[in-house]
C-alpha cells in the first residue's frame, strides 16, 4: 500500500464506517523506516574482504506487462502490473520481485485515490466514502481472483518479446554484471573478496540465512532486467545489501536500490492525408516496429543498453558504498553556510 502523506483528521460529517476505515488505513499505512542504509565509516574500515554475491534469478531477458479485468475497471482499482521472465525452466509471472518482498506487492491492488484519502476525506459526502468503502471491501476479492489476469498478461508478453529475447541468447548476462560490479568495488573501496559467486536462488531466502559469526561479510546484489510493457524502455534495477555477523533482513549493515532506464524509444509518426487526423497505430504493428529497433543488427541495440546499464549502476552502487555521494553532499551544504554566514558578517 502507498504511502500515506496527509495527517489531517476526517471531518465531523463522515460516516463511522468511513471514519472507523480511515483510521485503520493510518495505522496500516504510517510511514516505514527509510529503506535506503548507508554504511557508516567505522562499518566501512572494518568490512575486509567480503562475499560477492551475484545473484540473477532469470535465465533470460524478461518482459513487464500491464492488464485490467473487466471487474477491476468496474471497481476503479489500480492496474495490474507485473513481470514475466524464465527461471529454472518455468516461468516466472507476477509482481516484480525483488529481496524484501518477493512475492506480492499489494499496492498493485489498492483502490486507486485511497493514498490521498486522508487528505482530501472532510470534502467527501457520505455516497463517496460509502463507494470507497466498497471498493476497498473487494480488493481483497481482487487479489484471490485476478491470478488469471497476471497468467494471461504475463503469457503474452513473455511471447511478445521473443525476437528480443532470441538477440539476447548469447550475452552472458550474468558474467557481465559480476564483472562490472568486481571492477567498481575494487576500484572505488579496494575492496577484496574472499570469494565471488554467481546465483539464481530468490534473494530473500539468502538473506533470511544471514551472516554466521565467524563468517566473511556478504554482499548480495540481486539485478531484474526487462523491456517495458510499451517496448520502448529496457529497465535494469539492482538491489544491494551488505550484511555482517548479527545482521538481521530487516537491519542490514547496508541497502540500497539502484535503478537505470534506457531512452525511451519514440513512437512513428503515421502518414496522412492533409486535413485528416492520424488514426493510432495497431498494437500488433506498434509491436513488430518497437521490437525491430531493438533487434537490428543482431540486437545491438538490446545488447548496449544492458552494458551500458550494468556499468552505471556499477558505479552508482561502489561510490554509494563509499560514501562519496553523501560526503559531496555534505561538503556542498557546508561550503553553502560558509559562504552565507562570510555575506553576513561583510
């Protein structure tokens, strides 16, 4: 569920069921603990060499999609969004996962406008909060019965890209990656390693093992890569953790997510005759067209964006975990007070 960014009281005219739905959505929904961890200097002087732990739990190219049952329409809740990738041999279809919630993200579900609710609530009469109530009385019904519009969504677009995940056979895409982050670990914190490995097991059962005492730190960088539901993005998203002795899932030593999302392909403009609107493209021609600006020339394009992401986010994770950002960040607000308290004092 989203998060919840107004406080205000509901207003003395709503219904107690309203009321009473309001309260329980700002006790379920209050803000959580900030989900990015940085690593504190003592915690960085003390890592040694360190586990790497390459962890890409599909075996290909994976596909986002999009889908709506008619009934979620009826009930104006958010739609459906998922992922579709192959892993050991049978495909994976769903909320895209990631370590802290592999499984189901609910927010996927919710009623759309019940993150604003709070807010916005004292101007409702009571038929709103009565239809609100209602919907939100179903999205547990939505959840148990929309399975089969993830299957039937996430089947398609696993059979949509198949040009695109044919291009990609070859990469190896999981060699890549632990190359890339071996490089910028060294590179930016000297980091040595005691051993480096690649896996396929779902994060969150790594991480629930934890760290053993007289075991090496853990670093645990799971990566997602997928075409958007359009085909006009690739998106690759890592997740990091760095994980001691005494570390739980919940408070690791490190975490941080680290996203990158190529330029988004531009849609052709359609040919038409003077004075008449352009008609929107088919689907299944906007398809074919998208897909061979990804596959031309053998994939090249595909196979850049994926290089291009795993060494960005490379980086971006190795100068994170060395704190570089925040100390220029740092430095930047203390050059900033200096400068303002030196105009004071003229």
């Amino acid at each position: 569920m989203g998060e919840l960014r107004h406080n205000r009281v509901p207003g003395p005219g709503l219904p107690p069921i309203a009321a009473l739905l309001v309260s329980l959505l700002l006790t379920a929904c209050a803000d959580k603990p900030t989900f990015e961890r940085g690593l504190s200097d003592d915690t960085r002087k003390k890592l040694g060499p360190v586990r790497l732990l390459t962890v890409v739990v599909q075996d290909e190219l994976g596909a986002q999609y999009r889908t709506r049952s008619t009934t979620a329409r009826l009930l104006n809740t958010a739609p459906i969004h998922g992922v579709v990738f192959m892993n050991k041999g049978a495909l994976y279809i769903g909320p895209a996962p990631d370590s802290m919630t592999p499984w189901i993200d609910t927010s996927d579900y919710v009623p759309e406008g019940i993150e604003d609710m709070p807010g916005v609530v004292s101007a409702f009469d009571p038929s709103s909060a009565l239809r609100l109530v209602t919907k939100t009385a179903f999205a547990p019904v939505l959840r148990a019965t929309e399975r089969s519009e993830h299957k039937s969504g996430g089947t398609a677009a696993y059979e949509r890209i198949a040009p695109a995940r044919a291009a990609m056979r070859k990469v190896k895409v999981k060699a890549m990656f632990q190359e890339d982050q071996t490089r910028e670990l060294k590179n930016h914190l000297g980091l040595k390693f005691a051993s480096r490995e690649v896996s396929s097991e779902w994060p969150l059962t790594i991480l629930q093992r934890g760290v053993q005492p007289k075991e090496k730190p853990l670093v645990v960088l799971f990566t997602q890569y997928t075409l958007t539901a359009d085909l006009r993005q690739m998106h690759v998203q890592t997740e990091a953790t760095v994980m001691r002795a005494g570390d739980t899932v919940e408070a690791p030593s490190y975490r941080n997510r680290f996203s990158y999302e190529s330029p988004r392909l531009p849609v052709p403009g359609r040919a038409t005759e003077a004075g008449k609107e352009p008609e929107p493209w088919e689907k299944e021609l906007l398809t074919k067209m998208m897909l061979s600006r990804w596959n031309k020339d053998g994939g090249a394009m595909l196979q850049a964006e994926l290089h291009r992401a795993s060494n960005i986010i490379a980086a971006d994770l190795a100068m994170d975990i060395e704190g570089r950002v925040q100390a220029a960040a740092q430095a930047a607000a203390h050059k900033d007070a200096k400068s303002k308290k030196d105009e004071k004092n003229k």
